[in-house]
C-alpha cells in the first residue's frame, strides 16, 4: 500500500516534469525521470530537445553514485537503441539502480519493450504501467509519429455556436475571447507545424506566429496553395519570423515557384492537380520530420481534411453567439453524408470552459 503510495506521487513528479517540455521536443517524445533513495529525491531529468540528453541521463547525472539501489521513476520505458543519444536502460545498469519504474513501454518500434527486457535480464526489479494513460495522453502525437512517419494532425477551430467562422461580412475579429485566443497560442508551442488554406492567408494575411503570455516556439507554417495564389508581399513570405512550406500541385506557375523560392519559402507539389493531394502530403511532410500539425482552416481545408480522414484529434472553441448568415463561412465546409448514420463521430469527448467560450475536444473516428 505504502509502496503504490510512494510510487504514484514520484511518477506524478516525472509527469509533470515531462508536461513542462512538451512543445520543445519535435518528433522526440516528453519524458520525465526522478530517482529516488532512502525517500530523498536525488536526480530529477526532463528530455528538453531532439539530440540531447534523454531524461534519465540527466537525473541519474544529478544522483551520481548515490543512484546505485536508487529507484527511477520514468515515463517512458528507458530507450534500448543507438538514436541520437546512447541507450538509457545501459546507462540504468551502469548506474546499479535496483528498482525502475515505468509508466508506459515505448512504441518506438526500435525499442518497444527491449528496454524493459534488458533492465530486468540484468536483475533489475521492474514495474510497468503505472499512470501509463497520463504518459500516453502526453504523447500521443509522438505515439502516431513513430509508428506511423505521418504526422498526428489537431484541428482547432474558433466558432458561433452556429459554427460560423465569420459573419457575412467576413468579420472574424474576434469570435472567442482572450481566454481561448490564449489556448490557442499554446497549441501553436506545441504542434511543429501550423497549417492553413490560401483563401485564409488571403482573407487575413495572418503571422502564424506563436503569441503567448509567455516565451513559445513558433511552428513551421504550411500554406496549402494548389495554384500558387500566395502573394510575395504576405507576412507569411516576408516577415521570415518562421520557415514556410507551401504545398501546390505539380502543375502550378514555374515562374511563380522561383519566386516565392527566392524569397525563401519552400514549394512542395503534391500531385498532379487540380487540387493539393492531402494524403501525399501528409507522407512528404511525414518525410521532412514534421511529426504534428495544428489545422487552423479554413472551411473548405478542414472540410477537405476531414473527408480525407487525415484529422487525429479536434480541439472546437465555441463562443456563446450565434451570428447566422447562410453566406457566412463554416468552420467545415465539404459534401458531407446523405445519412445521420454516417456522420463523422468523436469519441472521448471531453467539454470545458476557456473564459465564456466553450471548448469541446475529441477523436473522430473513420469508419
Ligand atoms: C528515453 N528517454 O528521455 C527519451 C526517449 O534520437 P534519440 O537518441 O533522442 O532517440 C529518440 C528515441 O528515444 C525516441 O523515438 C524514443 O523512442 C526514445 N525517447 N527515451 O528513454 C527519453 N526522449
Ligand atoms: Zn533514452
């Protein structure tokens, strides 16, 4: 009993080491680790970014020779590879730890339970699964990265309870208040890449930048531009804040290709026409290592997005307003189904409150 007490409150500790990194470490996941001896914490470690330090070498760099007979709390199982970083679980036996706890094992398919393996064929005492969901709910844009090379796509949108996205008029500032808009700015931090289509780069001329209360990374920014319509004097080409890709088709405007090369923005085609190919280009996407994507619209992108079965999770802010207008854009604009019995479906929805605005998340799932 004592034990399981003792053992939850250190792996919250590693979890919660692990939630401060996330959005900092690309394709790689959030791991945290906290060693533990004689009930004194003697080695804390969070993985902080791609090709450095994984969170036990740290922690267990803090304990020292005290860490052997020490307990290590890990999030993650303790890596069995050459990556970028030697192999954690030999690091874990050097070290003469005795006992490793793990919350969930690492789908990694080059590790995938190997780490668990080698640590317990080396006599040490190892427990599995402890807070594994909390581990995994972290990581889920890693867990479909590295099982998949595609990345883990979230949809964010900003609506009237009628989900609009603007009125008639095209007025859209703002339709969620401060509260979301802040929200917002963090899920920026924490995908790679933020994606929109040319008629919202058109329609706003946004940054796409990250604007928290707080220091953030801004992501890469994807344009999805079958024609090349994306003008050389938008912020997104000019003010060089953040890398652009824009996504088009093989038979867009050569001249204008070279020029929005030259000024620095990186053109993929993906397909033959006349519209972006969005499976092929989640696959090369997949290949340059952008391993999640924030989906900010608009309609006809999302719309599109979501027939192709291509959206993983969607994060839907609604504003207590309803402007209506028949003309006015949509948060979702495509075919759609003939029958309620088809309709897209989320699973483990969850409904909040960001300030007055309401925010529902969920999984769609693809039948
Ligand atoms: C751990 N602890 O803190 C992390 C792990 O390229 P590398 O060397 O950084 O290896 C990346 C892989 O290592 C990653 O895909 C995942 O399987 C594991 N990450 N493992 O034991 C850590 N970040
Ligand atoms: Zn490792």
């Amino acid at each position: 009993m004592i034990d399981i007490l003792n053992d939850e409150y250190y792996m919250q500790l590693a979890l919660e080491l692990a939630r401060k990194a996330q959005g900092q470490t690309g394709i790689n996941p959030v791991v945290g680790c906290v060693v533990v001896k004689d009930g004194r914490i003697i080695g804390v470690g969070t993985h902080l970014k791609r090709g450095t330090g994984h969170a036990e070498v740290h922690a267990l760099k803090m304990a020292g020779d005290e860490a052997e007979g020490a307990t290590v709390y890990v999030t993650l199982e303790p890596c069995s590879h050459h990556g970028k970083t030697p192999p954690c679980c030999e690091r874990i036996i050097e070290a003469k730890a005795s006992r490793v706890v793990v919350a969930t094992e690492d789908p990694n398919p080059q590790v995938a339970g190997r780490g668990i393996k080698r640590l317990r064929e080396a006599g040490i005492d190892v427990t599995v699964g402890l807070l594994g969901d909390k581990s995994n709910a972290m990581n889920e844009k890693f867990n479909k990265y590295i099982t998949t090379r595609l990345p883990f796509v979230t949809l964010k949108t900003a609506s009237t309870l009628d989900g609009k996205i603007a009125s008639r008029t095209g007025d859209s500032r703002w339709v969620t208040g401060a509260a979301a808009r802040e929200q917002v700015h963090t899920l920026r931090h924490q995908h790679e890449a933020i994606m929109v289509g040319i008629e919202t780069v058109l329609a706003d001329d946004p940054q796409l930048t990250t604007r928290a209360a707080v220091d953030a990374i801004d992501p890469v920014r994807i344009i999805v531009d079958s024609k090349l319509r994306l003008p050389l004097a938008a912020r997104v080409v000019t003010d060089r804040s953040a890398r652009t890709l824009v996504l088009a088709t093989e038979g867009a405007d050569e001249s204008k290709r070279t020029d929005l090369e030259q000024a620095g923005v990186e053109v993929i085609a993906c397909g033959a026409g006349p519209h972006v190919d969005l499976k092929l280009a989640m696959l090369k996407l997949g290949e340059l290592e952008i391993g999640s994507i924030l989906l900010e619209g608009g309609g006809r992108l999302n719309g599109a997005m979501l027939a192709a079965g291509l959206i993983d999770k969607v994060i839907l802010y609604y504003a207590a307003k309803i402007i209506g207008g028949s003309d006015a854009p949509g948060t979702f604009t495509f075919d759609g189904f003939a029958k309620m019995a088809d309709a897209i479906q989320l699973t483990d929805v969850h409904v909040e409150l960001a300030g007055a605005d309401i925010c529902v998340t969920g999984y769609p799932q693809y039948g």
